[in-house]
C-alpha cells in the first residue's frame, strides 16, 4: 500500500513537472511571437491626406508613406535607405535559366495584423500572394469585380500582359511564369503596388458585401497596424507586436499630423508636437540647421520636377507648340528663385538624374529662347499665342509648385501665351489629372534606380491612364521602352535607352526642369532615421531616446 501511494505520489509529481515544462515552453514561444515594445509615441507631420490605403491603386508618396511602406510588406523590399533590393516575406527566389520562371520561397509563422475589424485565423502564405496578383492581373477577379478600381503601376510596367501565370506550388512557394523575359521584375517587386494583401480578409469583406473596406480599413503584415484615420487631421497606428523582424518597431504608437502647409509643419516639429516632418521649404532650412533640438538629414534625390503637357488638347498635339512652351521657360530663374542654397537644385536635361546609368549628358538643353519661342508659335499657327490652364500641386514638397507656375506664367506671357494657374485638394487633384482635365500640370516625380521606372512610368503607351499625364504615346519610343524591358544586357538595355532620350528630346511631351536634393529634418530625439531615397518617408527601425 505504502509503495503504491509513493508511486501515485511520484507519478503525480512527474506528471505536474511536465505540466510545468509544457507551460513554461509555451511561454518562451508565446514570448517570441510577442514582444514588449517601448512605451514611446513618434509623431511625424505629413503633406497630404491619402485618398486611401490599398498602395495597388496610387501613385503617390502621400499614400505610399501612409500605407505601403508602415502597413504592409512586399515579397522582395528595398534595403532601407538605397535602392537595392533584399529578401521581404520571400526567403529567397530562383529564376529559371531563360529568364520567365521566378519561384518565390515565402517566410513562415508571419502574422497579419489583428484589429478591432479582423481576427485573423492563419499565417501569411502562398495564398495572399496569389489574391494580391490575381486581383490586379485578372479582370474576372471576383473581389475586382466587387470593388473595380484601377490598378495603375501595375497596368504601368505592363505587368498584366507580361505574366502569364501565378501559381501557389505548396503553401509557402509561389512561382510567376512570364511570357517574356522582364529584366526590372524583381525591382518592380519591390515597389508599392505589388503590397501583399490578406486573402483571408479579402474573403470576409467580399461575404459581407463590403470589399471597398479594403481600402479604408487595411490589413497588412507590416511594422504598423491602423488604428484610426481622421482626414486632413490625423491617422494613427499602433506598433506590431507580432512583426516578423521585431527590432524594426521601435515604437508603440506613431501618428500622422496632416499638415499641408510646409512652413507650419516646421512649426510643430519646433515645437516637438512632430519629431520628423515632410518637405521643408528651402527658406525653412537655415533655421532648421540652427535649431540645437533638431537635425537636418539630406541626400541626392532620385527625382525630377517636370512640366507635363496634355498632347490630347490642342494645340499641344503640336510638336512646335510644345518646343516653343519648353523654350519659353527659364529655368535657371526657377531655380534662383525656388531654392536659397543654388546647390539644392540643378537643371533637369532629360527625363532621368545624371547618376542614373544611360544619362545623355551629351544632349543638348533647348536654352531659354523667348525670340525663337514666338517664331514657333508663328510658325505652328499662333502668332497671337493662347490660353491655357496650368495645373499646380497643392502640395508642397521640395519647393512649391505655386511659385514654379507663376514663373512660368509669367515667362509664358512674353511669347503671347496666358496661363490661368489652376490647384485642388490632393485627392481631387490627382483623379482630375488622371483624368487629362488640365492643358498642363507641375509634377514631382521619384522614380528607382531601374530606368524602366521613368521612362516606362511616365511615357509609355500602357501608363497613359496613370502616371503619363501627358497622354503621350509614341510607338517608336514605347518599342525601345518594351526591348529595354526584355533585354537583360545591361549594355544593350543602355542603347536602346539612349534612343529613346533622343526620340523623347525631339518630341517633348514634357519639359524636365530640375532635380532637388531631398531634406528631411528630424529632431535629434529620434534615432535610426534613413533618409529614403524613394518616394516615402519611412519609420521601420525609427525609435525615440
């Protein structure tokens, strides 16, 4: 009797043991899902309220920064802080011997964001990637057909022609079949619209008949998940506690204070009601730098302010109502007038910056000429000139459009040409030029380090209802565009290039004017700031002391 009680009394004791290991286990894996982030607010002023936060449909850095790159995750990311490009929720990839398969090795056990609307009940896998693609590939989508949006950069880079087939091989590898070889799909990857969307999710919206939520109330796997979005005043997010790369949330909370007026941005981050602030103005940078509480980060930006014309409006179908525009701006006195510090902005010779490979320094600038301009007026049948509506972005980022396109104004009324300068909301604004409603528009524009991003973006026949905002389609210029995309040799890739700038110089569906140095002031208090080469603030990895 004695011995069976001391072995029940053993038994009891081994089997309360294992009890106790399971249950500290599974509070070691619990802890490295979960992870306790500092209690610490990042505050960041913005220059605009997003007209949304599903990144397939925009354009913009308003929503890029707001969506994009704090919510979501894209298979392939950009190294932050440079345009190279490393692994994101894919591990690794494989890209078969001809150059049409790519097959994408996914990373396990990363969460999608739990909110007040979502509980999600499985991990990222194979099939996220494949609702995020086939919504933009496949008209016939079911969720496209529910919520039929545009899907604009994808539509771009010529994306839905160019894959053939997406398929989930198991749950956690994917493979994209190409029908040609696409030498920036990788890249292409990398950039917003190719965010990775909850399939899960999606399926609940589409049951409840409310698949436009996706673009109000967003899930993603990112390093933020929304909380709340005020327009024109506030959105607010909480850190994720789940992130799969947890050091990169540095924060509990970070808010964005919608505030369109630069000079007043500056203000609160004076003030420190923001830490990090959006677009100074250039006459705003000298105080910043003898501000003792704050920092004033830069770098050479990989962008270019531009003058797009409408060639769907007459008159500027005509080639020589174009150049007689182009040479009637200065922009030399833009420059001097736009930027205190000369060296802040120089004059845009093409499309791309001069660090950019396949830059034709060689070409020749079309140099502010009023004489020559009034000839080709005369000679284009306008001797009288016109009126036009110039479009100007209510925004300000790197200098404001107001003051370009009142210099253009008036440098256009010295050749006969009136131009009524014409601004909207940024939503408003945005749809209506899409739409080709103005005769011209002052456009900022950043593109990566792959040409294919501007001349593809902004020229090609595809982007005509996107990011061409010239309506512009030249079919010698759009076919070196396509072999540029499926030539990987990076020497051929540079000719065909280079005559594309030619045909691009002879034509002039826009004017390029400069290219500016990118500032971002921050206060000294946060850390681990990257400035982002790229069309986006970003705040992965961005703490407070």
């Amino acid at each position: 009797m004695k011995s069976n009680y001391l072995y029940n009394l053993s038994t009891t004791f081994r089997y309360r043991q294992t009890l106790y290991m399971v249950f500290v286990l599974a509070l070691l894996l619990i802890s490295r899902a979960y992870a306790d982030l500092p209690d610490k607010t990042l505050n960041y002023c913005s220059e605009g309220s997003p007209v949304g936060f599903d990144p397939s449909q925009f354009i913009t850095s308003v929503e890029y920064t707001a969506s994009a790159f704090t919510i979501y995750n894209r298979l392939i990311q950009f190294k932050r802080g440079t345009t190279n490009i490393e692994p994101g929720l894919a591990l690794r990839w494989d890209i078969s011997p001809d150059g049409l398969t790519y097959t994408f090795y996914l990373r396990r056990g990363v969460k999608f964001h739990a909110t007040s609307f979502f509980n999600p009940t499985r991990d990222f896998n194979a099939d996220d990637v494949l609702f995020t693609f086939e919504r933009m590939r496949d008209p016939e989508h079911p969720f496209r057909k529910a919520y039929p949006v545009s899907f604009s950069y994808f539509l771009n880079l010529g994306l839905d022609k160019e894959i053939q087939k997406i398929e989930a091989i198991d749950s956690y590898t994917v493979r994209f079949t190409l029908k040609s070889v696409n030498a920036p799909f990788l890249t292409n990857l990398s950039l917003a619209f190719a965010s990775i969307l909850s399939a899960e999710y999606a399926d609940q919206l589409l049951k409840a008949g409310k698949a436009e939520d996706i673009n109000w109330k967003p899930i993603g796997t990112g390093p933020f998940i929304f909380h709340s979005y005020n327009k024109d005043a506030t959105i607010r997010f909480i850190g994720n506690p789940y992130y799969w790369r947890i050091s990169d949330v540095q924060v509990s909370q970070l808010n964005f204070k919608i505030t369109p007026d630069s000079a007043v941005r500056v203000i609160k981050l004076k003030e420190n009601e923001c830490q990090i602030t959006s677009y100074p103005r250039p006459e705003d940078l000298a105080s910043i730098k003898n501000d003792m509480n704050l920092r004033l980060l830069s770098q050479p930006g990989l962008n270019l302010g531009f003058l797009a014309y409408n060639v769907l409006h007459k008159p500027f179908d005509n080639i020589l109502v174009r150049r007689a525009l182009d040479m009637g701006i200065n922009k030399k006195a833009i420059i001097n007038a736009a930027f205190q510090n000369q060296g802040d902005a120089h004059i845009a010779n093409t499309m791309i910056p001069p660090a950019l490979w396949s830059y034709r320094e060689q070409l020749e600038e079309n140099s502010y000429n009023l004489k020559e301009a009034k000839k080709l007026l005369t000679r284009a049948g306008y001797p009288n000139g016109f009126r036009l509506s110039l479009w100007a972005s209510p925004l300000q980022k790197y200098y404001s459009s107001k003051l370009v396109a009142e210099i253009i104004q008036s440098d256009w009324k010295k050749i006969g040409v009136e131009a009524d300068i014409v601004s909207h909301e940024w939503g408003e604004f945005v749809k209506r030029a899409r739409a080709g409603e103005h005769d011209a528009v002052l456009v900022l524009w950043t593109g990566n380090s792959d040409l294919d991003d501007w001349f593809g973006a902004l020229l090609s026949c595809d982007a005509r209802n996107a990011a061409n905002l010239s309506k512009w389609c030249n079919q010698p210029f759009d076919d070196l565009i396509i072999k540029a995309r499926k030539t990987i040799d990076p020497i051929q890739r540079e000719i065909f290039y280079k005559e594309a700038q030619q045909i691009f110089k002879r034509e002039l569906p826009l004017t390029p004017i400069l290219h500016a140095t990118i500032y971002q002031p921050i206060n000294k208090k946060v850390t681990n700031f990257k400035v982002n080469p790229l069309n986006a603030t970003l705040f992965t990895g961005v703490g407070l002391e």
